[in-house]
C-alpha cells in the first residue's frame, strides 16, 4: 500500500522573523533548517525503504527535500528516478488529461548540489503555500492574525473566503490535489511511497481533506519545521490519482479535490493525534 508523507520544509531566514513568505523563490533554510532536514531524512529512512521525493518550487522546499533524499538514500531507503524521462514522470503524465503541472529538476542552486544523484528529486507547482497576497512579508500580529484566520475559515468549509490581493481557499485546494492526484497516481503505478515537501499551513489544509480530518483538531495542531503528517490510501477508496477510464473523467485534473476528499486515512501528524481528536 502506497503512504502519503507531506513534510514541511526546514526553518527560514523569515521564520526566524515571523514574516509570512508566500512569494516564490523565497527565503533559504537556516542552519537549523539543514539540520532539520537531515533529521527528517533520518527519520524517513526510518519508515520506509522506497520513495519518490518532490517538492514545492519555493526554494526551502527544494532544499529540505534534497537533504532529505540524500540522507535517507545513504541510510540505505531507494530514492527512486523522479526527473523527467522516469518511469515515475511518465505515470505522472498519464494521469492527466490536457496541461499537465511538469515535474521539473530541481532549480535552486543549493539544492542541486544537496540532492547528489540527479533525478531523485523533482520539484511540482501547484503545492504552493497559502499566498499572503497584501500581506506578504508582513510579520506584525495583525498580519498574523487574518492569515491564521483564514486557514481556520477554509478548515470549516469556507472555501471562498480569501485575503485581500490573495487567493481564495477552492483555489489553493484545487490547485495543489489536482498535482497531487498525478503524484498519488505515478506512485500507486511505480509501487513507492510518496514524500511530498512542501508547507506547513497549506499542508495541514489539505491533509484535513485527504483524510476528512476533525476540522478543530486541524486548526490547533501546528505543524513544526521539517515535521510530517503520514496518510495511508484507504482501500475503500479505490486507488485515487489513476486515470479515468475510457469514456470516464480522470481523477487527476478538475475532478481531484472530490476523487481525493477522504481517500486517505491519517495515521499520524506531527506530534498530534487526529484519532484522539
């Protein structure tokens, strides 16, 4: 059975601030960062001994995820092809029907030089952090306030809510699970888990989805720097992310946010427990 790891990146130079970075490429990971993501490659490795890793375009994210990859394939788990050409890229393609979001290498600089081997990371858009719009770069408690704000409205179902200059929360969903659905598919076809780099507040918005979590238990469960939250397909699901069949809608494209609402079940976040919620 395929495992769903949604990670997110190390600490920034604008975490240390408290500055909402939204805007990509964005802040670069501290020190701290690093090590943060050594120690989730550590403790990937830990959990599972085949994955394909992507990430977000922000540059934290292609960072944490290229430590990562490296120190859980030095501890011996296979990081498998995910660059253009893989078997995993091509299943990827597939499952969409029209434009498909491309996996790309990884561009930033450090990061292509964290990776190591070539080609087990790739980076995706559409697994964006949750824009500040107006607010970007913002890091006095009003800012924080309405941003948080809005994360807590869209957990509750409020989807068409949206920050001033920013977007609204059906736009953020649809357009992370409509590049997670194709991810989800390439991984149930090349028989590895999926590790999933990207941020903490859009995570914890879509992790609720996946595995129609207690909306409360979503809002108040922080999820640090560089921590996880572990889902499992559902087996009465079905297999999310395959492709259609002729004469069907694929379930990558418009129709991920419903083919993905509660496929998945949470069997762990973060510190928390949405079982106990």
């Amino acid at each position: 059975m395929t495992r769903l790891y949604l990670i997110r990146h190390g600490q920034t130079t604008s975490n240390l601030v408290h500055a909402l970075d939204t805007r990509l490429p964005g802040a670069s990971l501290t020190d701290l960062g690093r090590e943060q993501a050594t120690a989730a490659g550590s403790a990937l490795a830990q959990v599972t001994r085949r994955v394909a890793v992507v990430s977000s375009l922000a540059a934290r994210a292609q960072q944490t995820a290229a430590v990562l990859a490296a120190v859980a394939r030095d501890a011996g788990t296979l990081t498998v092809p995910v660059g253009p050409g893989s078997d995993f890229a091509e299943e990827y393609g597939r499952a969409f029907r029209g434009s498909v979001p491309t996996l790309r290498l990884p561009d930033d600089a450090t990061a292509q030089a964290a990776a190591g081997e070539p080609g087990t990371v790739a980076t995706v858009p559409g697994i964006t952090e949750i824009p500040a719009g107006d607010m970007e770069m913002r890091n006095d408690a009003e800012a924080h306030t309405v941003y948080h704000g809005l994360l807590g409205s869209w957990l509750h179902g409020d989807l068409d809510a949206a920050p001033p200059g920013g977007a609204t929360g059906r736009e953020v969903l649809d357009a992370y699970l409509t590049s997670l659905s194709g991810l989800v598919h390439a991984a149930v076809a090349t028989g590895t888990d999926l590790a999933v780099v990207s941020h903490g507040a859009v995570i914890r918005l879509v992790a609720r989805w996946l595995g129609d979590v207690d909306p409360a238990f979503a809002w108040r469960t922080y999820l640090p720097n560089a921590h996880r939250i572990d889902l499992d397909l559902d087996p009465a699901s079905g297999q999310p992310g395959q492709p259609g069949q002729p004469g069907q809608p694929a379930a990558a494209g418009p129709a991920a946010p419903d083919a993905l609402r509660g496929a998945f079940r949470v069997v762990a976040w973060g510190a928390g427990d949405p079982a106990g919620a």
